[in-house]
C-alpha cells in the first residue's frame, strides 16, 4: 500500500448509505426540532406531518421534496439547514381515493414561503391536475421569507397561477390552520372552500399593527382576520373548533366531491331508489303565509339519513346551502330560509347562491332548489350596494349550469326573486310544487293594492273588500295551478311525496346531456 492509497478515505458500503439515509430523513421530518415542535403544541397547534396524518391514510402518504433546499446566500441564509424548506409535500389515500396535499412547517423559519418552499407546492399541484385528484394546502406561515425577495414574491404568483389552473378541474381545499396574512391569503380566496381553525387562525391582507398606525384603530389579530370575522365576511366556508376537526371537515367535504371535473361524485347507494311518504312534511308550512319556519329540519328529512353539510353557516343565513345524499348520490342544496328575514334575496345571499351553484355545476354535482322567497330586499342600502349586480350572478349561474336542476316551490316565489332561484325559464329541469304555495309578480297583499285600489276605495267596507280581492288574488292569479296549467310546473305534489318526486327526478336525469354555444366562457355580471 502507498502514502496516496493510505492518505484516501474508505468508500462507503451500501449498508452505510442507507444508515445515513435514514439518519437524514429522520433529522429533516423532526422538522425545526424538539423545542420548536413543543412550542407548536404549547399553542394549541399540531404540527405539519400530524395535521397530514389526519387526513390521509398514514401507510399511505408519499413524501414528495423532502430534501428541497433553498439557494438564497443574503442576510445570513448561505449554508443555513431549513429542513424541507418550511413545508410538507406529498399525495396519500382517503377511503382508497388519491388527495395531494402540502402543509405548512411554522417550526421551520415560521412556515414563510420562499423560492423552493413555493416550488414543493407548485410541483405537487401540478401533480393533482395531472392525476386528476383534490389538492388540500394546509396554511401556517408568517409570509413571504423576507430574505428571498423578490424570488418569495414570484413563489405566490406561481402558487395563484396553479390555484387558477386547478379551479373547476379538481377540488381545492383550504385550511387556514395558522397565521396566513398579506398575499398569502389570496392563495385559500383563490382556492374553492376555505376552513378555519377557531383560537389559531388568522386571515388578512393588512394586519392589526398597520390599521393602528393607518387608523389609529384598535383591534385584535382574531377580531380583524379571525375564523368569526372571515365567516361573517363571507371568505371562510367552514369554522373547525381545533386541527382534528378540520381534518374531520375537510374529509367530510372530499366525500361528497368527485377526484375532478371528468368524474361523477362517489355514490353509496345500494343501486335501489329509497322513497317513502313522510307525513311531517304535511303540516311543516304554518297557515299563516307570515309566519316564519326553519328550512334545515326540512331539508334533513329529504335526504339520506338526514346528513347534510351546510356551507357557509353564519354568511348570509337567510338562506342555505351545503351537500347532502339522495339515493347515495351527492346533490347540492339550496334553499331559502324563512326563520332569517323571511328568506328574502339580497346583496350576500346572491353572491353566496351564485358561487355554490358554480362549484356544483364544474363537478357534475345536480342542484335541488327548495324555493320560498318573497323577492329582492328593497332598500336603498341594496340599491347602493348593487343589488342588480348581484342578482344577476344568480341569474347567471343558474341560466348557465347544465346539471340536473330540480326545484321544489313550497311556499312564496315572487318577482325576479322566482326566476333567480331557478324557475322554469332558468333552465330546471324538473319544477314541482306544493299546493300551499303562490307564483306571481308580486305578493297578493301588494298586487291588490295597486291593481284593485279604486274599487277598494270606493267600497263601503274597505277592509272587507281588500280581505275579498287578495283571496281572489290568491285563487286565480297566484296558484300553483296557472303555472301548471302553462307547463310551468311539472307537478303539483303532497308535501309527503317529495322525497319520491326528488328520487324519481335525479334517478331518471342521471344521463342528461346539454349543449350550449360554443365560447372560451360567459361573462358573469361582476
């Protein structure tokens, strides 16, 4: 043996390379370490790799870039160890489907996105839309890495761009799980359902220090961009109560959803029709066209096991919509609810109605309508806040949507308030009613007004009279069977019957086929 040969270091064997393989997984998925980790569960929060955990199969998930580094050399970043760049990237299984997700690492440099923290997740959204398979992102992150720069910023635009690629091919799903400010936020806004986590999570473009130096408001992080605050404002679909409750949601959620827009949504039913006559149904609308009921007992009592997903619970309450089952086939619903304002249409409801309907109708989920609306809220606070325009993005999305559509008009459906909830002439394809209901311009109170106000005032009991014209309103203008009697209405059904009526329809629009004109999009009113 020579100097030189002595001089040199022996090769490692394979089983050598594989021990230091393990070693280095093993130090990168600890993440920023031991006292970082406890300090993220010290605030209520569980970690990037548990948070996943939660939501796929854990035997399943594939890390993807796990050994990523970032190549940034300024204020003290060369040859700085960020393991896995300050984010979890991978795809995995639920109930034997194929989700690809990224989360978050605030253990590692407070989760900030940079160069290649942004590339982990661009490259696995590109997977998604490749696959064809949901994306979740689980945000927890200070922001842009401030060291990066410029490079920090073109990782969200790269990030927005892949949100916009995705939108309406394969379900995206947000969990705001953390701190998630600035641009940042546009990320989930882009993305179709937002949950957030109560007590940890925190959503907006500009933060409580800078208002108060704008301003000189004062106001808490949890007040300003908080789940309660982002649920009111109508940005956030879902409040979780912890990190395990959102994995819990987000699963619920990707049940009823397809892998992608080439797909029906996943069926578990038995392949027979379920209906029976539900007698409750009978008497749940009160005798007086006045009083207020709660439409969510109704809507339970029509679907599966009485399970329905209710979407954006505390926005715009005045009316409903979320997923439920019949028959084991996912439908999207949407209602008016007259326990709120009378069900009445505004400015926010519009908005929230319109968005659903879209989603529904990118991934072949089919629209039951459970219509009792007394119109448009007047006001000038609406006219001001462009109640027109917004109106008309229900217009838009019904008339454009090609699903099966079926609505049930069980009490009021009056004004461009009928037609916005889709009637007839929007598009649905089935159109039933219960016999206690009324169709017209407007309501009989209001039309006798204005229609019969000379023989009302000439009249010797002007009470009297008024009371004789709006029941005649009532029987020869407003009921359901004129519009019957012009085709408008396919049916005219018991109360009981309509969960048979709702089976029969979707079992036998199941194969509906629609061809519109040809175009790159329409133009919703914004």
């Amino acid at each position: 043996m020579t100097m030189r040969d002595e001089g040199k270091a022996r090769p490692q064997t394979s089983r050598e390379k594989i021990e230091q393989l393990r070693r280095t997984k093993i130090h990168l998925r600890r993440g920023g370490g031991s006292e970082r980790i406890e300090r993220q569960h010290q605030s209520g929060k569980l970690t990037a790799r548990e948070r996943i955990s939660m939501i796929v199969e854990e035997e399943t998930f594939q890390e993807l870039f796990l050994f990523a580094r970032h190549r940034s050399t300024a204020f003290g970043m060369a040859g700085k160890e960020l393991p896995g760049e300050g984010v979890v990237t991978g795809t995995g299984t639920y109930n034997g489907r194929q989700v690809f997700v990224a989360a978050q690492d605030f253990t590692v440099i407070g989760g900030s996105v940079g160069e290649s923290h942004a590339d982990k997740i661009c490259q696995t959204m590109d997977l998604a839309l490749k696959c064809g398979a949901p994306f979740v992102c689980i945000n927890d992150s200070g922001g842009a890495r401030i060291q990066e720069g410029i490079d920090a910023l073109s990782g969200y635009g790269r990030i927005f761009y892949r949100n916009i690629l995705l939108s309406g091919v394969v379900p995206q799903i947000s969990i705001i799980a953390g701190p998630c400010a600035g641009g940042a936020a546009y990320s989930p806004a882009l993305m179709d359902f937002i949950i957030m986590v109560r007590g940890t999570a925190e959503m907006f473009i500009t933060g409580p220090q800078v208002l108060r130096q704008v301003t000189g408001e004062e106001i808490t992080a949890q007040e300003l961009g908080g789940p309660d605050a982002q649920m009111s404002s109508g940005v956030a679909h879902f409040i979780a109560e912890s990190d395990a409750d959102a994995a819990h949601i987000c699963k619920q959620l990707l049940s009823f959803l397809p892998a992608n827009n080439l797909e029906d949504p996943p069926s578990y039913g038995t392949g027979e029709l379920e209906f029976f006559p539900d007698y409750t149904l009978d008497t749940v609308i009160p005798d007086n066209p006045r009083e207020p009921y709660d439409i969510k007992p109704v809507i339970q009592r029509l679907v599966d096991n009485g399970e329905f997903l209710e979407i954006q619970a505390s926005f715009a309450p005045n009316c409903v919509i979320g997923f439920a089952r019949i028959d084991g086939h996912t439908v999207g619903m949407v209602a008016n609810q007259p326990a709120v304002m009378a069900g009445v249409l505004d400015i926010n409801s519009s908005d929230k109605i319109a968005g659903f309907v879209r989603f529904c109708n990118a991934f072949n989920i089919p629209l039951v309508t459970m219509i009792d609306v007394p119109g448009f809220l007047p006001g000038t606070e609406q006219e001001r806040g462009g109640i027109i325009r917004h109106g008309a993005k229900m217009l838009f999305a019904y008339g454009a949507t090609t699903v099966p559509k079926i609505s049930i008009i069980l009490r009021k459906a009056y004004g461009g308030a009928y037609l916005a909830m889709c009637g007839k002439d929007l598009g649905a394809d089935r159109v039933a009613a219960w016999p206690s209901c009324e169709i017209a311009v407007m309501g009989p109170e209001g039309a006798v007004n204005i229609i019969f106000r000379d023989q009302i005032q000439k009249a010797e009991n002007a009470v009297a009279a008024r009371e004789d014209f709006v029941r005649q309103y009532r029987e020869e203008f407003a009921s359901p069977y004129v519009g019957a009697a012009r085709n408008l209405i396919d049916d005219i059904i018991e109360p009981n019957e309509t969960r048979r009526y709702l089976s029969l329809a979707l079992a036998s629009l199941r194969n509906k086929r629609e061809l519109r004109p040809q175009k790159k999009h329409g133009l919703l009113p914004m």
